[in-house]
C-alpha cells in the first residue's frame, strides 16, 4: 500500500492501481489465514479503502466526459454515466450534482457551471463570465433519477460511514443499472460495516435478478427474499408480469420468495406494534403510578390527576426555554434539570391541594371528585391565562431525535425508547422507596390500616399530604415524557386521566405491579386492536373487556392484603 501511495504521488495512476490489486490479493490471503488480532485485518482493510479512494480522486473527469454527460440525447448520457459509475470516478460528483440541480449551461463545447454568484468553466475549472444565447442542460424523470443514483454509488467510497449508509439506502428500489454493480461489488468486498453490507448485497440483487445466467437470478432471488424490505417485494412482483421472467423454476422461486417477504413485513409488522404499544403502555404507566399510591392510599378520586401531568409538561417547557435563552450551549441536557424541576413543581401544587382543599374531604367520595374537578377546570384556566391557549412546543434533544432502523417496515424513534427506560427507572426509583424508606414504610402501614398505624405513632395526616405529593410528582414526571412526543397544551391531561383510572382499577388499587401490568396490557391490546378495528372501535373493545374483567374480579389483578380496605 505505501509504493501504491507512493506512485500515486509520481503521477502515474495506472501503477498505482497495479499496486492497489496487489494489496487487494495480499489481504484475500490474509483472510485465509487465522489471524488472533482483528484489528490488523482492520487496518489492512482500511488501507486499501484509502488506497482506493485516493486513485479515485487522483481520476478527474475529462472534457470529453463533461461534454458526453451534458449533451445529447438520454442513452448516451446515461450510457455515460454507467461508465463514469464502473470507473468509481469520485471527483464526478461534484459536476454530477450540479446537473441534478439544474446548474450546468453549455455553448457548443463548451460548459458552465453557474452557482448564485460565481460562473465556472467545467472544462478548465476556472472562473468565467457567462456568455449569450447559453442552452441549459435538460434533465427529464429518468436522467434524475439516473443521476441520483449514481451519486449514491460514488458516495459508497465515502470515509464516512454515515454517508456510504445514506447512498446503500438510497440505491434501494432504485432502476437496476448493470453499470453500477461493478462498483458496488467492489465495495462489497471492503466494506466494513456490516449494516451497509447487507443492503449492499440486496442492491447487487435487484440488479442480478436481471442477469442472462439462471444461476445468477436464483442467487438474487434468494438473496432479496430473504429480507423484509417492500422494495424487493416490488423487484420480484415486476419479474412475474408478461415481459418479466420467463423461466418457470425461477418464477416458482420468485413466488417462494414474494411469501418469505410478506412473512417476514407481517412479524415485523408485529414487532413494531408490541413496541409502540409498550411505549404507550410506559405512558399510562408514568400517569397511574401516582393514583396507584394516592388512591390506594386515600381513596381519593383526584380528577385533577391529568392536570398534575399538564403542569409538569409546561415545567419542562419554561426550563427549555430558559436554556434557549441564557444557555443556548448546553440546551442538549436541559432534560437532566426539567425532570427534577417538574417533579419539585408538581409535587408542590400536589401538597398544596390536599392541605387546602381533599384533608377536609375525606370520607367523602363525591365532595371530593367535584372538588378536584373543579381544581382541574382551575388550573386548565391558570395555564391558559399564564402561556396563551395555543399549543407550545418542546424540542427534543439531539440525543433523542431520529430513530432506530432495523428493517424497513420496523422503525424505533429514540424518544420512544427513551420514555419506555424512563418509566422502568421511575417505577424502579418508586419501589425502593415504598420498600425500603421510612416514609414508605409509614405509607404502607396506612394504606393497609389507617386506624392501627395511628394508634401506633404514625402522623397519618401528614403522610397524606407526602403521599399526594409524591403521586402529584410522578404524574408530573408523566408529563414531562408527554412534552417529548407531542405538543404541550392546556388540555394534555384530559386524554390520559380516564386510562389512568382504569390501569389502577384493572391493576389493583395501590398495587404497583397490579399497575405495571395493566398499563403495559392495555397498551399492547389497544395498538394491536386498533390495527383491526380502528382508534374509535379499539377504545371501546377495552372498555368493554375491562368492565367484563371488573364483574368477574372487583379487586383487579392483584388483590390487596391488608387487616382493612375501607
């Protein structure tokens, strides 16, 4: 590798390239040999990458390429472009890309590249004045689409990984071109990533699914049916039509394969919806936590439960954007402050409530729903009167902006994932406390007999009040999730606090596993549900099987065990 760099440097780009073969064979027999240290293979492999790459750009494209690209008709343009794509020509892209964008005039022979405010002689490279009566190049639907892809074939030779994983991508379900294969076999053979490997090899497919040789087309038609990807699923189907494939063994493995896909997209199809239902299921979860420990404690019915989750939510709002403000280089960890910021907050308001208005009310059932309605209507208004009734938006980090891709039906946005481990912790984080503190101890003790911890020391009114605001605090951390996959508005907790009531129901009152349970359950039954029936129609299923479940088993799933359950 270092003579072929080393040739390069004297000019002469045909040796450099025999140098290059050279060290291609050397590694091949190297991947022969049991080697105890991967990285060596590594680092011979990266040197032919770059070995490669800078014999490519050494390639400039020469005048009678540039004209044979921008004139004339579609075939010979295109039939340039394959042989610009078999050589790997990288320094193409650049005047590729400016065809792509409309940027390229010609006069005769000659060839400009016009920008917004410089005018480029693509034949010499240097600046230059635009003259009269310039024709512009003329890019119909095929040639952009063939121009695309032969920027993402180029791009392949990237160092970046990210750009080579963004041009495989992009070259699936593209037009097969037999031109484009034999780059992209030769970056098969040095990739080493192993995800753009693989759609590398489904690209190769779809193209040698064209082939003359029946073996190759069997090949490709097992590789691209051994994926999940609707894009080969369009490959195979448009073999099958009149002037498609004509042999009947491999139409008969064309069919096997269009099955494989469909079974393939039909669990993954599955798997993404378990997934998003157990991110809605961690949703409800972080929402009945805090009634699972109020209302089982208390037995309070709080109708104000979805507004705690309202409050948090703008918390995480006003701690945005105060970090926009005055502390714009670390906005990416403003999530690190608004979680304790909107637990303190809605905690706060939580003790407030239950000093000033539900320590009056207890035994009362009914005074106590009306009067935590009428706070929630409250403080519906407070919010509207402080931040405006419109919706405010809350931006996600950058750590928890784009997603997961495993297939190409099955997407996992990270702000879902991140709810999904956000919920564990907070359960995690609830039951040590309930287990393993003093104060969880007190909570226990009255929630099992209210009469007999008093009698024993306890001040259970003041447990009432910790215990409101710790479930007031949780719903908070509720809301502080919701701002990270929607919009924060006044009404945010209205769509939560009926499903927040029938996980504790369904759970068991004050019964944490009860909660996790039913929370993560009616998660995955109502995505699955709604795949069949519909939002509307899955709503009312639950409801229905939830009342059923309630007739047969009053205590939930879990029953309470305790001296009292008044």
């Amino acid at each position: 590798m270092h003579t072929a760099t080393k040739t390069l440097r004297s000019g002469s780009l045909k040796e450099a390239l025999k140098e290059i073969v050279k060290a291609n064979r050397i590694i091949n027999k190297l991947n022969c040999m049991i080697i105890s240290d991967i990285r060596i293979k590594k680092y011979l492999v990266s040197l032919l990458l770059f070995g490669i790459t800078f014999a490519q750009q050494a390639m400039a494209l020469t005048p009678a390429q540039q004209i044979s690209l921008a004139t004339g008709d579609n075939d010979p343009r295109i039939a340039a472009l394959s042989h610009v794509s078999e050589l790997g020509d990288v320094s193409a892209v650049n005047f590729l890309q400016a065809l792509l964008d409309d940027k390229v005039k010609t006069k005769g022979n000659a060839i400009y590249i016009v920008d917004d405010t410089t005018v480029t002689d693509a034949l010499t490279g240097k600046a230059t004045t635009l003259p009269d009566a310039v024709d512009d190049v003329v890019n119909n639907n095929q040639m952009r689409d063939e121009l695309s892809a032969t920027i993402a074939s180029l791009n392949l030779l990237s160092k970046d990984s990210k750009v080579r994983l963004d041009a495989a991508k992009s070259l699936l379900g593209t037009d097969p071109s037999a031109g484009r294969l034999t780059l992209i076999k030769k970056v098969e053979k040095i990739e080493t990533e192993s995800t753009i490997k693989d759609i590398l090899e489904q690209v190769s497919a779809s193209i040698e699914i064209t082939d003359n040789d029946k073996a190759v087309r069997m090949a490709a038609v097992k590789e691209l049916g051994d994926s999940a990807n609707p894009n080969n699923k369009e490959i195979l189907s448009s073999r099958l039509e009149a002037d498609g494939e004509a042999d009947p063994e491999v139409k008969a493995a064309i069919r096997l394969a269009l099955r494989s896909i469909e079974s393939n997209m039909a669990i993954y199809d599955k798997i993404g919806q378990v997934f998003t239902g157990l991110s809605l299921g961690s949703i409800l979860l972080l929402a009945a936590l805090g009634l699972a420990v109020t209302y089982g404690l208390m037995g309070v019915i709080n109708m104000a439960h979805g507004e705690m989750m309202m409050i948090g939510a703008y918390a995480t709002y006003l701690v945005q954007d105060i970090f926009q403000h005055y502390m714009p280089n670390y906005f990416q960890w403003y999530l690190l402050l608004a979680v304790p910021f909107a637990f303190l907050v809605t905690a706060l308001v939580g003790v407030i409530l239950e000093k000033l208005v539900l320590r009056h009310l207890y035994g009362r059932p009914l005074e106590t729903l009306l009067a935590t309605w009428g706070v929630s209507l409250m403080l519906m208004q407070g919010v509207r009167s402080l931040f405006g009734a419109q919706n405010v938006s809350v931006e996600n980090p950058a750590w928890m902006s784009g997603s997961l891709q495993l297939t190409a039906n099955l997407i996992l946005p990270y702000n879902r994932i991140f709810i999904i481990v956000f919920a564990m912790l907070v359960l995690m984080m609830l039951w040590l406390m309930i287990t393993k503190t003093r104060l969880g101890l007190f909570i226990r003790a009255v929630t099992q007999n209210r009469g007999m911890a008093s009698c024993t020391g306890v001040n259970t009114s003041k447990v009432d009040a910790l215990a409101f605001g710790l479930g007031s605090g949780i719903a908070g951390l509720a809301g502080v999730a919701l701002s990270q996959i929607g919009n924060v508005g006044p009404a945010l907790g209205q769509s939560y606090i009926v499903d927040s009531f029938m996980v504790v129901v369904l759970g068991g009152v004050g019964q944490l596993a009860g909660a996790v349970y039913a929370a993560l359950g009616l998660g995955i039954v109502s995505k699955f549900l709604e795949g069949i029936a519909g939002a509307v129609l899955a709503k009312i299923f639950v409801l229905v099987i939830i009342i059923i479940f309630i007739q047969k088993r009053p205590q939930g799933l879990f029953a309470f065990k305790g001296r009292s359950l008044d």
